[in-house]
C-alpha cells in the first residue's frame, strides 16, 4: 500500500483548513462578533455535610434545584419552589 505525493498534500490542506476554522471563530467570539455561550446551568452554593457527602444549590434555566451528591450511588434532585423556604424531604 503505497501513499501517493497527493494525498499527503490532501491531508495538509485539510489539516489547515481546519485549523484556519477554529482560529477564525475563536477571533469572531472574542472581538463580539458572536454571542458566547449562555450560561444555562450555575452552582449558587455548594455546603459539605460528610467526607464526601455534599449538598448543591444549583439553578438551571431560572429554576433553582437541591442537589445531594452522596458518597455512593445516584444524585437526589429536588426543585425549589421560587422564594421558598419550607423544605422536604425525600
């Protein structure tokens, strides 16, 4: 299986074009000339409650949620109502 001259040459071209892409659109977002990235999705407060055990305060899309991230096993969500401060438990 023999590489010919032109497909090195193929491979180049299309290396630069892509790096050409991402240079450009990293020069638009930084001068303005596209929106960044919204943020959907913020931590407003984090406690610790154990070694290894935490509580998050996590708002996504205007929504804020009660994260419990235990040692071992699946995350707990539970939704906040707005201005709420009556709690439950799960």
């Amino acid at each position: 299986m023999d590489i010919q001259p032109f497909q090195i040459v193929t491979v180049v071209v299309f290396l630069a074009i892509l790096l050409a892409a991402q240079l450009l659109l990293k020069r638009l977002r930084t001068a303005g000339g596209l929106p960044s990235s919204v943020k959907r999705m913020e931590v407003l407060q984090n406690l610790s409650v154990g070694p290894k055990e935490r509580l998050l305060l996590v708002r996504v899309d205007g929504s804020d949620f009660l994260v419990g991230v235990p040692r071992h096993g699946p995350l707990t969500l539970q939704p906040l109502a707005p201005n709420s401060t009556e709690v439950t438990y799960v």
